[in-house]
C-alpha cells in the first residue's frame, strides 16, 4: 500500500516562493499519474498541475506564470515550487499520485 507524505509548507510574505514536496512509498512512482491540487478555506478542490511520466507538465490557467511542477524519479518525489506568492495563494497543497491524495501541507501568505 502506497504512503504520500508531504512537506514544505508554511507561513510566507507576499512576493516570496516555496517548494513543496511529496514523498511516496509503495508505489510505482515513475508510471504513477501525478497532480498537484489546492483547496482554499471554504471551496473545493482546485486542479493546478500535472506531468507525465516523460517529465511533461500541464498547468491550470492563471497557474504557468508562477508554478513550476517537477518530479525525482530516483527519489520518488513530486514537487511544486511557487512563486511570487499572493495572499490569495493561501490554501492547503495536496499531491496526488496513483489516485492516492496526500494528507495536505499549508500555506500561508500573509501580506
């Protein structure tokens, strides 16, 4: 049974980056679908990027600008490093990879 973790959020001022990042154990992780989603307090789930097992990424409109998702094989670890940060970025960062959701990281931007 596969285990995500996630890690690398936290509380940033307005204009700073982060690099999130997701761990799995258990699965197959080259061949895995992998998503990155966020959920703002009081919405639904919102679809931001995803990329192929040959390394290709997709972004969400509004997203390709400031998020840039990469993945480590050898590590067997997604990230999603975003940039130039917004107070509206505020949510909680989910990985999701073989249709197994992480269990979330935070982050805060404050202005």
């Amino acid at each position: 049974q596969s285990e995500l973790l996630e890690s690398g959020g936290g509380s940033v001022p307005a204009g700073g980056s982060l690099k999130l990042s997701c761990v799995v154990s258990g699965a197959a992780f080259s061949r895995c679908p992998k998503f990155w989603y966020r959920q703002v307090l009081g919405s639904g789930r919102e679809f931001i990027s995803t990329i192929s097992s040959a390394g290709t990424p997709s972004y969400a409109a509004g997203y390709e600008d400031r998020v840039t998702i990469s993945q480590d094989n050898a590590k067997n670890t997604l990230y999603l490093q975003i940039d130039n940060l917004e107070t509206s970025d505020t949510a909680v960062y989910y990985c999701v990879i073989c249709n197994k959701w992480g269990q979330g990281t935070q982050v805060t931007v404050s202005s």
